[in-house]
C-alpha cells in the first residue's frame, strides 16, 4: 500500500517513518522515531531526489511505483551518500536499470565506498552552479561540503522553489502522517528535536553551514519548499528556521536562561543543583532546566547547551578527577565547537575537591570564548546551612549575569 503526499505540483514526497529504530545513528535515542525522505518530480523526465535507509526500502519502493505509476525512472539526484538516505540506491537501481544518476565528485567517490554497482547507468558529476533541466524544471546544484559530510550539496528546482536540502534543517521526530511544518505545532512538538539533530548531528560544522545559506542567499527570494532529508518540509515562515540556524551555526544562545547539569553519587551534589535552581527561581530566572548528567544522554545534553546562555556545571571529585560522565560531557561540548557561553562551577568531595579547578582548567585551556564566573560553591560532601552565603552569592553572580546578557 503506498503512503504518498504532494508537496506540490507535480513533487510528491515517497519516504517513510520508523518508528522501530531506537537509537539514529546507534547512538542517539529517538523515542519519537525519525522520518526518512525521499522525493519524486513528474516532468518531461522522472527524477528521484534521494533514497531512504534500508529498513525503509519496501515502502519507498511501494510509493515510487505508484507514483511514476508505470513510467520509467529517469533520473536519480544523490544530494548525500550517508547509508540513512542512500542505502535503498541499489534497489532503485537495479530496478531502473536506465536511470542516470547526478551527483558530485566526492558523491561518486563515496558510491565506490560503498559498493554500489553501477553497470550500464549514466554518471553525471555536478558542482557549484551547474544547472539541469527535466522538461519544465530546472535545477541548480550547491555543493555544501561537511553539512556534514564532505560529498554534500543541495538542490534547488528553480521551476517551483523546491529546496532539497540534505541534511540541512532536518530533524529527529517521525511525521505520521504531517508532511509541513504548518501542520503541526511546531515551538510546542517540534523544535526540540530539531535543536537536538542539528547541534549533535552538524553542530560540529557551524562555519560551513554559515557558509551555505551564503552560497545560497542569492536565490532565497526563489525558495518556496525547503524539503530536508529527516523531519517536515517548510513552505511557510522559512524566515524563523533561518533564525534559529544562525543562532546554531555561530554558536550564540538562542535564549537567555541557566542550564545546571550536575554529577552526584550519594545526592549531595544534586542537592546543592536543587537549591541553587530554587535561589534563581526566587530571584526571577525561571528560564532554567536541572539535569542529571548521568540519567540524561548527552544528546540532550547538547542541545540544551546550544539553547541556553549560561550553563552550572556541578560535580563531585572521582578518583581525584572530574566524575566520568562529566567529563563526557565537557568532552562532548568540546567536540561540536560549544563557544560564547558563560559558566559557573560548583564542586563536592569528601576528602580532596578537586572537580571545580580541574573542570575549569578544561573549559579555559580546551574550549573557545568560554567565559567562567568567579563566585564558586565548594561542598565538603554535603552541603550545610552554613553555606547559604556562599549560595546566594553564586545565585547572585548568576543572576547578573544573565541580566546582563539581556541588555
């Protein structure tokens, strides 16, 4: 049975949604499931853009047979090779065995990789500006290195402003059923998960997602349909996912709020998290999230860092080092290129405390535009009644420095 939606005339998306996958890319939970997209153009010729991932094979196959409902497939457009989206190609291949397939150099390198078999089918290579026409439809190429692999680029059909996007504004979360952004609510359903694929997935790679939408901001006044490869399409208020991209791309808070993450092992660290998310909250900062960094994966974590301004970082000393899923964290932040934050510290031990000057040495000598407030709360195993000064000074050091960051 096929499960097919016009996205407009004459494209129709052919993908599919899992919702068996528990975790995308074996590592990051997706307990909304994830959407795999694929789309199909009806003009003078038939042009597929992308595949799906192998578990989804049956379904897209299912879709692109009723959609071209008995033509021929002609050509195949590969905007990226990752096997979530190109594992199917063979099938399509094998079944269309006249189709061409357009991609770029790197494409067809990674094709080899991979091992498709490609006997008997027209290679077309693609760069930076070229054009191609299907009949009525015309498509430009952008090759969009390390968004977020080396071979990727985007397409836009500059006939009816429909952008494939690639990995570029896509988003965990299956669409069941939803095909645009409109039709769901978005701030509410979506954009978390959107935040969470995009800092974990491309984070990484900010400057070269800049240097995208500068590649294309040319032709955004033709841009009607953004249509990524996972998540929903966009043909309204594209404006405010090119904000929330900017904001994610050179790494500046997308709010003005405290994110306290702490690492306790018998409570007294999570303790001291709890009152001074209590004191921000009696003080007006009720923008703030409490997280346990051991019961909390990392992928959370992460998008949660991209999202707030100022982040508490607390931990108790562990073998004389910062306690291990901590320093997973602050390694994790390290390797998406986390910057223009503040931070403040609160440390525990029971016998030498060591985590705050070691998880500030990291933040100063392994991070970049990081900056760290002064005020530190030190517990001694536990925190006592006699450390209120201490935490109103930490919560007030805070609190003006999240105002601050207001104005």
């Amino acid at each position: 049975m096929h499960i097919v939606r016009e996205v407009t005339d004459h494209l129709y998306w052919i993908g599919a949604n899992d919702h068996r996958l528990t975790l995308f890319e074996n590592i990051h939970p997706i307990p909304e499931g994830v959407s795999y997209n694929a789309y199909v153009l009806l003009d003078k010729q038939t042009v597929l853009f992308d595949t799906v991932d192998w578990d989804a094979c049956r379904q897209m196959m299912e879709n692109l047979e009723y959609v071209l409902d008995g033509r021929a497939l002609d050509v195949v457009v590969v905007n990226h090779w990752e096997p979530d989206h190109a594992a199917s190609l063979q099938v399509v291949l094998d079944r269309y065995p006249k189709a061409r397939i357009v991609s770029t150099e790197k494409g067809f390198m990674l094709m080899e990789q991979f091992g498709f078999r490609t006997e008997g089918h027209e290679i077309v290579k693609v760069g930076d500006g070229d054009t191609m026409s299907f009949g009525d439809h015309t498509v430009a190429f952008l090759t969009a290195p390390m968004v977020h692999w080396p071979e990727a680029m985007v397409t836009l059909d500059v006939t009816n402003g429909a952008l494939f996007s690639a990995d570029a504004f896509g988003s965990f979360k299956a669409n069941d059923g939803k095909l645009f952004a409109d039709e769901v609510n978005y701030d509410r359903d979506w954009i978390d998960e959107n935040r969470r694929y995009l800092t974990n997935i491309v984070g990484k790679y900010g400057p070269h997602i800049l240097k995208l939408i500068g590649k294309a901001a040319p032709h955004l006044s033709e841009i009607r349909y953004i249509c990524p490869l996972h998540g929903l399409v966009w043909r309204k208020n594209i404006d405010y996912l090119l904000d929330k991209y900017r904001h994610w791309a050179t790494y500046e808070p997308e709010e003005n709020g405290v994110m306290i993450v702490y690492a306790s092992m018998y409570g007294g660290t999570e303790q001291a998290a709890q009152a001074l998310a209590s004191k921000l909250a009696e003080r007006g900062v009720t923008n703030l999230v409490v997280h346990d960094v051991s019961n909390t994966h990392v992928s959370y974590l992460i998008a949660d860092v991209f999202r707030f301004s100022h982040v508490v970082l607390a931990s108790v000393t562990y073998n004389l080092g910062i306690f291990p899923p901590m320093l997973n964290f602050l390694e994790d932040m390290k390797a998406l290129n986390v910057q223009n934050r503040t931070f403040a510290l609160i440390e525990n031990g029971s016998w030498a405390v060591m985590s705050g000057d070691l998880m500030y040495r990291f933040l100063d000598e392994e991070m970049k535009q990081i900056t760290v407030l002064n005020e530190r709360l030190t517990i001694a195993s536990h925190l006592k009644e006699g450390a209120k000064d201490e935490l109103d000074l930490l919560a007030d050091s805070i609190v003006d420095s999240v105002r601050s960051a207001q104005n």
